[in-house]
C-alpha cells in the first residue's frame, strides 16, 4: 500500500525491490537489441551460437548474467519484436507481430518438435511440417496451413531484430519500466486530488490514513488484537465503538467542533 503510487491510493515510495529490477532489465535491452559492447558480443558468441536463445528455466553464464535472466519473463511481458534477421525472438513464445503464436494456434504448438525454436530457424526450415510430430490432427493441420500462409508474407532481412516496449517506444526506460511492474489500479479520484491539495504534508497524510480506515482510533486497536479495558470513545464514553466515523463526525466533541466552523452534522 505505501509503493503504490499516490495518484492510485498509494504514499509513492519507491519499492525498492521493484526499482533495482527495472534498472536491471536495461542489460536485457542492451542485450538483445546487440549493442556494440563487448559483454554483449562475448555473451552471445559463447552462450547462443546456432540460434540458441536464452531461458531463464536453463540459464547458462557466470552468475552475474543467470541473476539477470530471472528477470527475462518480466522483459519480454513488456517488450515485443520488429522483426529483420528474427535471431533474438523465439518463434512460439515471444510477440512479433503483435501476437504470440503459442496462443494463436494453440494445437499446433502441442505438435512442435522444439518448443524453443527461433524464429530464424522457422523461415529457414526446407518443409514447415518437418518441424512438427507427424501425423496431425485435423485442427493443427489448419493452423498449420495458416501459419504457413503469415510465414509466406515475412520478410526476412539481414539486419538485426529490433526490441521495443508497451510504452509505444524502442528506447528503454527504466521509470517506465517500474511503473509497468507495480501495475495499474482504479481508484476514487479523491486520492489524485488530496496529495494536490494546498494542504500542509502532514495534513495529508492524516486524511490519507482516514480515507484508508488506518488511523489509530480503538476500533482499528481492537482488530490488532490489542487489548484494552474498553474500545469506547474517549471524549464522550458511549458505549458505541470509537471508529473513524464516530470520532470525526457522530462524537459531540467532534459536532462540537464542526458547529465552531460553521457546518452541522446530523
């Protein structure tokens, strides 16, 4: 609740868990979009000759590099392909296109020999079928029959693939990436319009904890299993509970003090 962003209900601290990723997930850009870097290069000549892409289930590389592909899932959940050369994309898996064809043609996909082919490898295939356990079933000889009519319409180039991001850009950003992984939630608009308020900040968060039911009144003691002689209110020792509600408006101190400013409460 407190990393959730304020204009959703949250106090905007920075989770920091959360932010170290989303610096992380540079070096993933930076890798394969194949940046003129010598880790890079290196990286890719030792580990993923042959058309071989990594996973993060089997990672290979000293432990500086298998850390960074446990973030691999949450890249490519933001990050689809351009297609040119289609080396860095794994056919079934990744978004190119702007679909995922383990998801378009889900019965062919059961047939696949290797779930983890490129998409390089796909195209260059003499037969389509022979990439596939035969016989198949009626359903995936269909979907076989469109994938080879989309396969048709490809063109492969000689440059490399291009990686870019939901946010509708090519260059990585790293707050952009951090908002995409705390996610998003509808809330009231009165949590936007509190923290713009010209109140002071401890103003703030006072009514914050209010419009959350967090403010330290008995009721919230009493489900903390904290114990007390009673749960009563302090000011008028009624026998209601002193929640939120009762302490700022049903409480004859709090009327009290709302009738001094002009406004009555029933």
């Amino acid at each position: 609740m407190v990393c959730i962003p304020k204009c959703e209900g949250g106090l905007g601290v920075l989770n920091i868990q959360t932010q170290n990723e989303a610096l992380l997930l540079k070096h993933l850009d930076k890798f394969f979009n194949k940046r003129d870097l010598l880790w890079i290069k290196l990286i890719w000549d030792k580990h993923y000759r042959n058309d071989k892409l990594p996973n993060s289930t089997t990672p290979r590389g000293s432990f500086w590099w298998r850390d960074i592909l446990k973030l691999l899932e949450k890249f490519k959940g933001m990050a689809s392909v351009l297609v040119a050369n289609g080396k860095t994309c794994l056919f079934w898996d990744d978004v190119w296109n702007s679909q995922v064809r383990r998801i378009q043609y889900p019965e062919l996909h059961s047939f696949a020999k290797n779930k983890r082919i490129s998409l390089s490898t796909v195209c260059e295939a003499q037969a389509l079928h022979d990439l596939f356990h035969l016989p198949l079933s009626v359903e995936a000889y269909h979907q076989m029959q469109e994938l080879q009519a989309e396969l048709s319409g490809l063109v492969i180039e000689t440059e490399d693939d291009r990686w870019t991001f939901i946010w509708g850009s090519s260059q990585f950003s790293s707050s952009k990436a951090y908002k995409v992984l705390t996610g998003h939630t509808q809330v009231d608009p009165i949590y936007k319009w509190l923290w713009k308020t010209a109140c002071q900040s401890k103003h703030k968060e006072f009514f914050w904890l209010v419009l959350k039911d967090r403010l330290s009144t008995r009721n919230m003691l009493r489900r903390r299993r904290m114990y007390l002689d009673d749960y009563h209110c302090v000011h008028c020792q009624q026998p209601p509970e002193e929640t939120i509600m009762h302490l700022l408006f049903y409480c004859p101190f709090a009327k009290d003090c709302w009738g001094c400013l002009g406004f009555s409460v029933c």
